[in-house]
C-alpha cells in the first residue's frame, strides 16, 4: 500500500486525506496545530459556489489610492510592511484588467461551482453532514444604483450559468426580518449553502479520517528531502516520516516549504478578521454580503459571524486595532440593536497568489511532490473539489477538467 504525507489539516489537506484514503491509500495528515486551527476555521462560512470576482478588479485599481489612506476602507496595509509588500503588489494588481478578470472567473468556476454537492459527498456518512445547509447567499445594496455599478460582476455570473435573482428591500425583508430596512436592493444566488460550524466541521472530516484508519500527527514540518528509492523523506521535531508522495497544503504557511524545490511561489497572507457574536437574541436567517462594507453576515450554530476585510502585514504581525475597530463600528451602524451575550474576535491568514488562482498539481522538479493551496478567500468553498482532484492527481486517475491554470510552475524568475 502507498502511503501518502499531506502537510496542512484545513479543508484542502483534511479533504485529500479523505478522498485519499477512500482510494486505498495510507495517509498520514501533518499539521502543527491541528484540524481546522487557520483559516479553514475562521472564514465566512459560506459555500460561494458564484464568488468569481477576484479581490483585483478594475473598481479596485479606480479605488485603491483612497483606500490605502483610509481608515474606514475595506483594504488595510502596515505602513512598515509596505516596501516589502511591492512588488508582490504590482503583481497582483497587474491581474485586475477585465480580461484577467474574466479569466480568473472561467478558471475559478470547475472548483466552485457545484461546492454544496462536493461538501456533501465528502462528508457523507460521517458526523461533519448535520453542519451543511443549502442556502441561498445574498447581495444587500444600498440602492440599485449600486447594484448597477456592479452590473459587470453579475452579467459575467449570468454569462457562465449562475442562477439568481433580484428584489428590492422591502420584499426581501419579507423572507428575512433581519435585514429590514437596510438594503434597497437584494440579489438572491441560488445553489449555494453554508457550514454552520466551519471549525467543528473540518474536526468531524478529521476523527472520521482517524476512525477509518488515518494518522493525524500534531508537529512542524522542518524539512522535506528526497530519500532513497525514490521516496520522500519529511522531518519533523524528532522523527522523520518517509512516503511514497507527499501534498503541500499549508495555505498561508506553504511558501517555506516549497522554497528549497526552487519554485517561484508569490505567495502573501491576505489576512481576514471576524466577529462572533455569541447566542444573540434573534438570527438572520439568510448569509449576506454587505455590499458597500466588503463582509460578510453569517447565522451559524450559536452565534452570528461578520468576516470580511483584506488586510497586508505579512504572516507574522499580530492582530491590529484598525480592521477590529472598523469592523465594529460599521455592525454597530447597521444592527444598533443586535443583542447577544459575548463578543469574539479573530484573525486568520488566507493564502494568495498574485493571479489570485490557487497551486494545484505536482511541481515540475519532482513528480512526487503535489501542492494545493493559494485558494484565497475561497478555501472552504473550493476545498472538498479541490481534495476530490488531488487524490485523482495521485492516484493518476483522469480528470476531465483543465488544470493548466493552476499549475505550480507557472511562475517563472
């Protein structure tokens, strides 16, 4: 039996455990804090299967000078890790164009667009199926003007097959109290769903990998070699684990490991925060994007999840006062009288590329080394397809999907 290393416990590495495992193959899952300890733990919760709009967008380009200097912007970057931030973001605005707007949609579409059918083949039969709903995930504007100064987004949505429709606040209102008096125009998206739990979803994928028969190792990957006949050799703290193949699925923290392959990896930490609201008096009942504030509005088991704003500080900077203090201030505006018995707050690191687009297949330098990561703010929804294709990739099954847009090696000095 070949055994399989996968380096990272968030949805991708817990997903291609699964997928792996049902294939037949020993699978040993690293990760230096635990299932679902990042992002995968953090995020909106939201099954985006029509979330095609990249961060760097031609709206972003026109408002990028104001938003670097303000403090009630969506975007925030340390002044201090601005130098090194450059040239990764010339790069990633150099992606904003219509064209590779539209190209990073049609590549980004086979991952996401049957997301809640993914999720729910993954985690049939197992504890993690009672956390997904299918849901519709909606877009609140403050007027349809707004939603017009959008129009591009939603005629691409329309042009590649997704379904939604439209209604004004008032009739939208109707369905979820909520949200009354808070939006003047609603855009309903059809097949998408949520995970009422993100966190305790991915720790019920985990012990059932365990229950089957998986290894789950709690520890820090220090090195990554190739050993003898041909195998891989990973070192951890006081042990060294050889396999067959081995999966780079660290999101945000995957970049160290794929240094010493000499590959080209721009690779930054889009930090995200979220506040939780816990056991509050009354739930939305709809997740909601609020539009002109860029987060998201989650019900989820027990409490109420805001997620959202993009945040440049490098990997290793603490959590900042500004995006927290932003991000309350506008909850405060829009829900005065939102009660509830605590509040939390978190921070999280997504993993991006400069063309926005994950890494996915094995690196051209050796054949038995395969990553997946990269997926932005998109891992939870892309994750369980994402996990599907890497373990049709190493069991060399054929896939019939176009993978050249998310090849390793395509980046280049």
């Amino acid at each position: 039996m070949k055994t399989i290393v996968i380096v990272g416990a968030g949805i991708v590495g817990v997903s291609s455990a699964i997928w792996l495992q049902r294939a037949g193959l020993k699978v040993i899952l690293i990760d230096r804090s635990g299932p679902a300890s990042g992002a995968s733990h953090g995020n909106a919760g939201v099954l985006a299967a029509s979330s095609i709009m990249p961060i760097p967008n031609p709206a972003l380009v026109k408002q990028l000078p104001f938003m670097l200097f303000s403090r009630n912007s969506p975007l925030f970057v340390k002044a201090t890790y601005f130098p090194k931030l450059l040239p990764f973001l010339f790069g990633y605005l150099a992606h904003s164009s219509t064209k590779e707007v539209e190209k990073y949609a049609r590549a980004m579409t086979p991952l996401i667009r049957d997301s809640v059918e993914q999720h729910l083949s993954l985690a049939k039969g197992t504890e993690a199926e009672k956390y997904i709903t299918k849901v519709d995930y909606c877009f609140g504007y403050q007027s349809e003007r707004a939603y017009k100064a959008d129009k591009a987004v939603w005629t691409l949505r329309d042009k590649l097959g997704f379904s939604f429709e439209t209604c004004n606040g008032k009739d939208f209102s109707k369905f979820d109290p909520f949200y009354d008096g808070l939006f003047d125009f609603v855009v309903r998206c059809k097949n998408h769903g949520k995970i009422s739990d993100p966190g305790k979803y991915i720790k019920a994928l985990s012990d059932h990998f365990i229950s089957q028969g998986g290894e789950l190792i709690i520890s820090n990957v220090k090195d990554i070699s190739l050993g003898t006949n041909n195998s891989v050799r990973t070192k951890l703290e006081g042990e060294i684990i050889t396999s067959d193949k081995i999966l780079i699925a660290s999101g945000a923290w995957s970049k160290n490991l794929t240094n010493k392959f000499k590959l080209k990896v721009p690779l930054e930490s889009e930090r995200g925060y979220h506040l939780e609201f816990l056991k509050p008096k009354k739930y939305p009942k709809f997740p909601m994007m609020v539009t002109s504030k860029k987060f998201v509005i989650t019900p989820m088991k027990g409490r109420i999840r805001a997620a959202g704003l993009v945040e440049f500080a490098g990997i290793s900077a603490a959590s900042r006062v500004g995006p927290i203090k932003l991000l309350k201030t506008q909850i405060a505006q829009l829900f005065p009288d939102l009660e509830f018995e605590k509040q939390v707050e978190w921070l999280g690191h997504r993993p991006a590329l400069i063309d926005s687009l994950p890494m996915l297949g094995h690196i051209d330098q050796n054949e038995k080394v395969f990553l997946a990561f990269g997926h932005q703010h998109l891992g939870l929804t892309a994750g369980a397809k994402t996990g599907r294709i890497v373990s049709d990739l190493i069991t060399e099954r054929k896939i019939n999907l176009d993978l050249s847009h998310y090849k390793p090696n395509r980046f280049t000095y």
